[in-house]
C-alpha cells in the first residue's frame, strides 16, 4: 500500500506539472506573432482599480503591455522582473498594462496579493485580446513608443530586469 501512495503523489505531481507548462504554450492551432513596427492593436480593458484603459493612450509616449497567466511557471518568474521594473520606473512617464490570458479575476488578484505585486493589471477570461498579438507563448511582453511596437521579449528565456531598463532607455531617447 505504502508504494501504491508514493506512485499516486508522483502521479498527480507530474500531471500538475504538465498542466502548467501546458497553460504557458497553449496554442490555437496556427503560429504567429505581431511583428516589431506593427501599430498596437485597437482594444479597450478594465484594469484591477476598475479603470478603463484603451491602447489609443499608448499613442504617445513609451509602453509596456505584458501578457501572463498566473499558472505558468515562466510569468511567476517574469512577474517579480516586471514589478522591479515598474518601480524603476515608476516616476517616468510609461504606461504599464498587464493583461492575463485566460484567467479568471479572483485567481489573478489573489496571486497578485499573495506575491505583494502592484502592477495594474486587467484580469481577461478569454485569450481575445492576447491572440490580436500573438498565437501562443507567455510571457509575452510589447514595449512600444508612439503606439508602434519597438520590442517583444517571450518566454526563451525570460528576459532579466536589465533587459528590459535597456530597451526601456533606448525608447526614452
């Protein structure tokens, strides 16, 4: 019996663990990306202060739109980046949207206050506005100037926070 335990735990470990690499790649059955120069997709969300946010504000100035899901193992890792990011630049005039992949709200907002994150975020049910970007890979994040995408990092690897201040500096010029 005590080996019957021990198999059903690494069982249900190892399905979990597929599960959530799962929800980092899941695919719709074709493969692309907007590619950088492309304008910023018209879409409107309601962020977590109950705000609403519309792309067009990304017309002028700097922004960082982010795409995550809280399952996936490689946004736990880029969330904390973009957090300390966020801080860095904080007294800069940059716009930061973080939009979840479909994700119920209650689930986002409980990692966001079990993790101390304080980014604003939209919490999407439906992958609508992540597939006017991209088909698949999260995390997925857009920085653009001027409403015209300039960047895009994914998940391979996750880029670091200096990365990411990089890119942010040279649209800051």
């Amino acid at each position: 019996m005590r080996g019957s335990s021990s198999y059903t735990g690494f069982l249900l470990t190892a399905i979990l663990l597929i599960l959530s690499f799962a929800s980092c790649i899941k695919d719709n059955g074709r493969e692309w990306e907007l590619p950088i120069g492309s304008r910023v997709p018209e879409f409107t969300v309601i962020m977590n202060d109950g705000t609403s946010f519309s792309s067009s504000s990304l017309d002028k100035g700097v922004g960082l739109i982010a795409f995550f899901h809280t399952g996936c193992s490689d946004c736990r890792q880029a969330l904390p980046i973009l957090q300390r990011v966020f801080e860095d630049y904080s007294s800069e005039s940059i716009t930061f949207v973080l939009i979840s992949r479909a994700e119920q709200g209650e689930d986002v907002a409980a990692y966001w206050k079990e993790t101390g994150l304080t980014l604003p975020y939209s919490a999407r049910e439906d992958r609508e506005i992540y597939d006017m970007f991209a088909s698949s890979r999260i995390p997925r994040i857009y920085l653009c100037k001027d409403g015209i995408i300039r960047r895009v990092f994914a998940d391979s690897p996750v880029p670091t926070a200096e990365e990411l201040s990089s890119a942010i500096e040279l649209l800051l010029l």
